[in-house]
C-alpha cells in the first residue's frame, strides 16, 4: 500500500498559526519523520499566510525529492495579475492544483461576497483542482460544483469546525455528505486526532468516517494529518485508520493514497 498525505506543510519562517509547532517545519525533518512513520509521499499546502516564501520552499522540496512531494500552491488572489497566476502556476514543478483559506480579517469573506468568484470558471478552464477550507459556506460549496463541473473541488478537514472535539467538530455533517451528490467534489480525512475527544486509536471519529465513507466512497475520500498540529505521532496517524475494521484492505488503499493521486493526477 502506498501512503500518501493529503495534507502537510512546511515553512521557514514566520509565526504559524497555534496549534502547528512554533517553530519552523523543514523538508529534511518532514522526510525523517514521513520515513519512520512509513508514508511514501506527501502533497504540500504552502501556508503562504504566514510564510510568503512557502511556495518556492515547497517548490525546492519537489525538485529535491521528486518521488515524495507534490504541490497544492498558495498563489495570492487579491493581485490584478491573479486571474493569469490561477492559469499559469500549473506550470511550476510539483504543482497539481491549488489550495486556499480564508480566515483573516481581510479574506473570511471573500468567498461570499462576491470578491472570488471569477476564481471558479478561471480555475475550470486551467484544469486546477481546488482544496478549500470551506466548513463554514458548504452549501455555497455546492452551488459552485453544480456550475462548473469540470472543476474538482476538495473539501478540507472533513468540514469539521476547527478547535472542537468529538460530535461537536462536526457541526456541519448532514451538509458536507449532502455534496457526495456532485462528483466533482472529494474530501480530505485529515486532522483526524486532532478532533477527536478520546485517545489513540480515536474510535470517537469512526462515525463520522463511516457517514463519509458511505456518502462519497472510497475514491473521494483523501486520507492525511496536517502532522505538525496532530497530538499524536505520524505513525499514530496512519494506523488509527489503517485499523479500522469495516473499510475493506482494497478501499483504504485507495483513501491511503491511490484516491488522492488519481484525483489530482499525480504519477507515482
């Protein structure tokens, strides 16, 4: 099986957003620590937001490790040149698509206001799929992927509500599974421990695994930790799913890894 995480970042600089490490996660430690847990790859998330220059780090990773890393970039959407960024970064090493956030001040509401939304048809055309932080406008979400089909969306940390534990970090369930209806939209299982509110194997996160599971299947689901806010360890991460008795061996390789890579298109 093949092992790969759909979510990861790494940055030099500047102050990352609690709970990640406080300190800087770099590609040698992320390649030590992928190699004792035994995940094969990796996709990166440039958190640009506090690190600028985290875009051409994860650029650097690809070229220095190109069988383990891939790219979902971070380029700025509030530039005049935007628009020809979101159809030219594809063209970068290692970048399969794009993923954005919007929880600043000056960007929480930019998906509802009005101020994104030539990204859509803009990211249509180039081919890029997008992985959103979206729990809070899903059925918004749902509109989108109803309008442009041939744009695929990824639904970030299952939607859940960031800094909640157990059934309340899954506030907006019914409508994230209500999105398994438009095959142009996948999720990512990452941050799993993180929500859960018991301990290691996180059994209090099998109910929801199972409603998503049964709502989207085995080839839209994405399975990965964003590690440096896991409270467990990597290894951790990977056998609390491995474990779980009700997925069948051939669907959790696909969730493991085989989904994510036919989803972005990425060639192991």
């Amino acid at each position: 099986m093949a092992i790969i995480d759909a979510q990861i970042h790494l940055w030099r600089k500047g102050t990352a957003t609690p709970p990640h490490l406080g300190r800087p996660y770099l590609v040698e430690e992320a390649i030590r620590d992928m190699d004792a847990a035994g995940v094969d790859g990796a996709i990166l998330h440039p958190p640009a937001s506090w690190d600028p220059d985290s875009n051409e780090q994860a650029i650097e990773a690809v070229e220095a490790y190109p069988k383990r890393f891939r790219i979902l970039g971070n380029p700025p959407l509030d530039r005049p040149d935007s628009p020809q960024l979101i159809a030219s970064w594809k063209s970068r090493p290692g970048m399969l698509g794009y993923r954005f956030y919007f929880n600043k001040p000056n960007n929480k509401t930019w998906p509802t206001d009005g101020s994104i939304d030539w990204l859509w048809p803009t990211a249509e055309k180039a081919g890029t799929p997008l992985a959103l932080l979206a729990g809070d406008w899903l059925p918004l979400l749902g509109t989108i992927a109803d309008r442009h089909p041939g744009l695929k969306l990824i639904v970030d940390h299952m939607g859940a509500l960031r800094g909640a534990k157990g059934d309340a970090a899954f506030p907006a369930m019914d409508d994230l599974v209500k999105l398994a209806k438009y095959p142009n939209v996948a999720v990512k299982l990452t941050g799993g421990p993180f929500y859960a509110d018991d301990a290691y194997p996180f059994r209090s996160l099998h109910p929801h695994y199972r409603r998503m599971y049964d709502a989207f299947g085995p080839r839209r689901l994405f399975w990965g930790t964003d590690i440096t806010k896991m409270p467990c360890s990597w290894r951790q991460c990977v056998t609390h799913f491995q474990e779980i008795d009700w997925i069948p061996e051939a669907d959790k390789r696909l969730i493991m890894g085989e989904a994510i890579c036919d989803w972005l298109g990425w060639e192991r």
